[in-house]
C-alpha cells in the first residue's frame, strides 16, 4: 500500500538527491523495509506518513554520502595532473525540508496558513501581516503560534522553514 501510494514520488524524490536512478531505487527499498519494520508507529493520526517516508529516504541518502566522504577517495597515478573539480554544496537538504514544510502547512488552517506565509515567507511583521489580512496584530500573534505549534506537531520538530525564528 505504502509502494502503490508514494512510491513514484520517493523515487522521483532519490533519484534528484542521488542523480543515480539505480541508486535511488535501493534507497526507495530501503525507505520501504524500514517502513515495514516501523509499521507500528506509521498511523496518519500521529503524523504525515509521506513526510516520515522523506525524511527516511533523506536520512538514507544523507548516510550514504557520509560514509562515501569518510573513505578516502582513490586517485589514478595520472590524476595528480588533472585539475581538481569544484565541489558543489548539497542542497538535499533545504529540497526535503521544503516538501515536509510545504506539505505540514497545507494541513493547517486557511487562516493558520495565511499568517505563516505572511510572517515568515513574505518577511512581513506582524502589523504589516496584520494589515495585509485585515486582522488584528493580537490575532496574528495568536494564530502564528498556534500554528508553529501545530506544524511542530506535523514535522515532529521545528518547522525548518522558520528554525529559530519562532
């Protein structure tokens, strides 16, 4: 049920971290097992099954990377010559939250959202939140509360959206 439901979606997900399609597919597998093993804690009641399922995969891949950057790399005797490449910074991990983030907050409230996206996607304060929602400050003070507070309870942690900023 879990394969038939986010299946594409996870493979689609490792296979943009990874840039290996075979690679992805181990790492959908092992999502997947660990799921299985872990069947007694996945109930929609207690929180987003597809963002627990990310996070995995995101954690998996992550390891993965830790362990190949703990081994020394091997070098060719002609590769002194080469120039070295430019590392690119991994930006799996603003990719992942994004998605947890995007998905926790479409389960909150029309006007629960709304003030989130104010205050932290737009940048607003809360008077000028206030004012764009045509509600008043106290009120935005209020829902943003409890709405970091809920998204708290979806993402199982801060929303990594508005990290230190709550």
């Amino acid at each position: 049920m879990l394969y038939s439901e986010h299946g594409n979606a996870l493979l689609t997900y490792a296979t943009r971290l990874t840039g290996d399609r075979w690679a992805a597919e181990e790492v959908l597998q092992e999502t997947l097992l660990r799921a299985w093993r872990h069947r007694d804690i996945l109930d929609e009641q207690a929180g987003s099954i597809r963002g627990w399922l990310f996070t995995v995969a995101r954690n998996i891949i992550t390891d993965r990377a830790r362990s190949r950057a703990a081994r020394p790399a091997e070098i060719s005797a002609d590769a002194g010559a080469a120039e070295a490449i430019p590392a690119v910074g991994d930006h799996a991990q603003r990719v992942v939250d994004s998605m947890v983030t995007i998905e926790a907050l479409e389960q909150l409230t029309e006007e629960y959202r709304s003030v989130v996206v104010e205050l932290y996607f737009h940048g607003r304060s809360v008077a000028e939140a206030a004012e764009v929602l045509g509600i008043p400050a106290g009120t935005v003070k209020s829902r943003s509360h409890r709405a970091l507070r809920s998204l708290r309870d979806l993402i199982g942690g801060p929303p990594p959206c508005v990290e230190g900023l709550a």
